[in-house]
C-alpha cells in the first residue's frame, strides 16, 4: 500500500471510530478528557479570584476564626458567589465545572473555598428535593444580595447522629390547625449553623422509622426557635464558621417542607406498608455533592504539592537542590500521579451524576475517599518536604495540612465511604 492510501485508510477508520474527523458524530461527542472553552474560562476566571482575592487573605482569617464576609462580599461582586454562578456551574452538562470550580477556590486556600461554598449544600438539598416553586423562594435568599450577601447552612449531624444518620433525634410534628411544622432538637458542627439567613435542617417526622422517617425543612430568616449554639473551635477550615443549631418549638409555615407534604405522606405510606422508599433526605444531598467536596480536597491538595516543587527546587543543601534527591522527587511524582488519580475519579462520579447515571459500586463515595485521602497524605508529605519550614506558620503548607483532616471526616468519614463502597460491590450488608 503507498503511503497516500495508508494514510486515507487510517483516516477512514479514524471517521469511523469517531463519527468524524472533528472528534464529533452522531449521539454528541465521543469520548474526550479536553475541556471546552468554556470551562477553561471559568476555571481561569475562578483561578483569578483564588489567586488575587483568596490566598492573600487565607493566612489572616484563618488565624481570626471568622467567616471572611469581605472576602464573600467580593466573590458576591464579581458574580462568583451567586445562584446564577451555581447554576451555570451545574448546567454544564458533563458535569464538570462544578469540581473544576472547586478544586480552583479550593487551591487558594480551603477555610475561606468553605465559607463561600458551604451555602452549596443547603442549595443542593433545596435543589435536589424542594419543588419549583420552593427552589425560586429559597435559593435566592440562600446567597442574599451581591450588597448583602448571606449564607445558608445543612444541619443533619446531631451529638448522638454522625455517621448514623438514621439516630437523628429531631422531630418535626405537624400542626393542622395552623398548618405548621414544629421542630425541636439540637444539631451539631453545622456550617455556617446560626449566621445562616436559611437553615435546611433534617428531622424525623416518625422515630419508629428510621432515617426512611425523615424530612428536609427550610427554617426561613429570623424564625423564633431558631437559635445558635456553641460555636466550635477548630484544628483547620478555621475560616469556616462551624456551631451547634438549637431548635426549640421551632414553627415554620407547612410550605417549608421540602418536596411538599402530599409526597412525604405518600413515602410514608410505602414505608409502612414495607415497600421501598426512595433514599432518605440526608443521604440523597451527600450523594449528589461528594465529587465536589471531593474536588475541594483535590484543590488543598494541589496547592500544597505545587508550593513542595517549587520549594524543593529553591533549597539547596548539601551543595544541591533538595530535589535532586530522589527521596525527595520520587515524593513528589507521587504526589503528583495520586492527585491526577484523584481527580479522574473525581470527574468520573461528577459525570455519571450528572448524566443520571446510577452509582452502581459507590463511584461518588469513590471520589471522595480518595480525594480526601490524598489530600491529608499529600499535604503531609509537603510539610516533610519544606523541613522546619514546612511545620511553621510562616509557610501555608501547614495550614494546608489542618484543612485537609476534615475530608476524611465530614459528608461521610472514610471508613463510612469504605463501607458504602464494599456493600455496594459486594451486595453483602458488611457491618
Ligand atoms: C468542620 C466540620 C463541618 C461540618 N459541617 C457539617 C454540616 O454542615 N452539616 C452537617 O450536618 N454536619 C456537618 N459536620 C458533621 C460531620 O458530617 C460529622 O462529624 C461526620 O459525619 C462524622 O460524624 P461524627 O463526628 O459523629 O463521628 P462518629 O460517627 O462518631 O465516628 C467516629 C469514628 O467512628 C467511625 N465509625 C462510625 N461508624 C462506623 C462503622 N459503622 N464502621 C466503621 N467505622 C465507623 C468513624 O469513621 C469515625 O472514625 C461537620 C463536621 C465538621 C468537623
């Protein structure tokens, strides 16, 4: 065969393969792990904030334990703390924007990425089961304006019900004659609990059955009941505000009900009738946003890495710089091959979600553990490699480390993900 006629053959096959020579056919594109122009613009956009606005100011307002408001404040400016952000985010259809947003704040630092996002997961359970009409009242008034902005906070853990979700102890009782839920009880760690303008708090409205007896409800701005408890004092995310949520005689409008009361009566009566009901309302919200917490740690991660090359290419001992050591380059093509690892799973889970794709063997809880694993080794592995540096506060690198340990520990601990993954592979119910 000449040259010519190979060549043709092989671009015949390639049309084939591909539907066409432009990578694109029938029934979208085909399979492809480069970005579209709009996503590298928003991952450049959300990098530009996180370099200029965020890093800048990570190192103060981890050391003041505040929520960073001028920091949201500017987000909010630029249109980056925003529904209409959010929702760009998620409209992407191969779902990855919303974790390449992520990883990018995450990058410029970790405690300030939470205050801005932890309003997502109140979002992502008003999103995920409120009605229409319930996502047009309450997601606004989750971000305030870009004068005013606010934050909304998801309360499920309790002092008794962390990992066991279904030992949740808050009820909420209807009352008919005033077509209002009562709710009473405490939450605990919440982000963002009792500065937040929206509260989604998870409830029991029938103990006897478990967490398949729970409800998601909306407790609007200034609801009488509703009140702020201790507030915690953390090992990092420290510019996170985190705090127990008091719920005594706590009456919001029947309307508050996520989903409405129609369906929650229809899930009850299939519950008590011993059919299977759809996953509880705290599960159903974790599921959906594990990829982009995942992503979050990705972000510290990389950050941490990036700084570790950087340094170990600057610090010369032994008349060398500490990176021609192997011990110290092998360290770092590790960090490197885990963290890109981390991020295929991540991408992966965030697509099949996206694309309504069932996670058959966990691939959200996947996601996450190795996300958060890495994180917490890789920033580690950072703070060896800076040396005395790296265990200072003058260096971000243990900062990093600190905001990294939540994410073996919140939306589902480690050894939790293990346990949803191994059940699911194995259909066995491993304890
Ligand atoms: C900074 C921060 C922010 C948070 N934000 C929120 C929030 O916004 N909203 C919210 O609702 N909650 C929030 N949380 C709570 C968080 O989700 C819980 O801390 C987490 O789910 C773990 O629960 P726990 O702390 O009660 O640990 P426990 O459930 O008591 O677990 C303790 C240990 O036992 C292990 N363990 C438990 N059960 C098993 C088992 N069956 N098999 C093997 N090991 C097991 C766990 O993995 C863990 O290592 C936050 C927590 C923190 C620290």
């Amino acid at each position: 065969m000449s040259d010519t006629a190979a060549v043709a053959e092989a671009e015949a096959l390639v049309a084939d393969a591909t539907g066409g020579t432009d990578g694109t056919g029938e029934g979208g594109p085909k399979f492809t792990l480069e970005l579209n122009q709009d996503q590298k613009d928003i991952r450049e956009w959300v990098h530009g904030f996180a370099e200029g606005v965020v890093r800048p100011a990570a190192e103060e307002w981890d050391e003041r334990e505040e929520t960073p408001w001028p920091v949201i404040q500017e987000a909010a400016k630029i249109g980056l703390y925003s529904f209409e952000a959010l929702g760009q985010f998620w409209a992407d259809e191969t779902g990855l924007t919303l974790p390449i947003a992520n990883e990018e704040l995450f990058w410029g630092d970790a405690g300030i990425g939470m205050a801005i996002m932890g309003t997502s997961l109140a979002v992502a359970a008003i999103f995920g089961q409120g009605t229409p009409e319930q996502m047009g009242e309450w997601i606004p008034q989750c971000f305030g304006s870009a004068d005013d902005p606010k934050v909304a906070a998801f309360c499920s853990s309790e002092p008794d019900a962390g990992s066991d979700v279904s030992a949740i102890r808050t009820t909420a009782r209807y009352d008919e004659a005033t077509d209002e839920w009562v709710l009473n009880g405490q939450k605990a760690w919440a982000t963002n609990g009792g500065i937040a303008n929206v509260h989604v708090v998870i409830a029991s409205v029938d103990r006897e059955l478990g967490s398949r007896g729970h409800a998601a409800f909306v407790i609007p701005p200034g609801t009488a009941g509703c009140e702020q408890g201790a507030k915690v004092k953390k090992h990092g995310l420290r510019a996170s505000h985190t705090a127990d949520v008091h719920l005594d005689d706590c009456r919001v409008p029947g309307a508050c009900l996520l989903g409405g009361k129609e369906k929650l009566d229809e899930r009850l009566a299939r519950v008590r009738e011993g059919k299977k009901a759809k996953s509880q309302a705290a599960m159903q919200t974790f599921e959906a946003s594990r990829p982009t917490v995942g992503a979050q740690a990705l972000g510290i991660a990389r950050a941490a890495y990036e700084y570790a090359l950087e340094y170990a290419k600057e610090r010369r001992q032994f008349g060398k710089a500490i990176v021609e050591n192997q011990a110290i380059a092998f360290t770092l093509a590790d960090m490197k091959l885990e963290i890109d690892a981390a991020r295929l799973l991540v991408w992966r889970a965030a697509w099949m979600g996206r694309n309504g794709h069932k996670f058959e063997n966990a691939e959200g809880s996947m996601s996450k553990l190795k996300a958060g694993e890495v994180a917490v080794w890789a920033t580690e592995r950072a703070i060896q490699i800076l040396g005395g540096n790296g265990y200072t506060r003058e260096f971000p690198v243990e900062r990093m480390h600190r905001d990294a340990k939540i994410y073996t520990i919140f939306e589902g601990t480690s050894e939790i993900q293990r346990l949803v993954i191994s059940r699911a592979i194995s259909g066995v119910h491993i304890k």
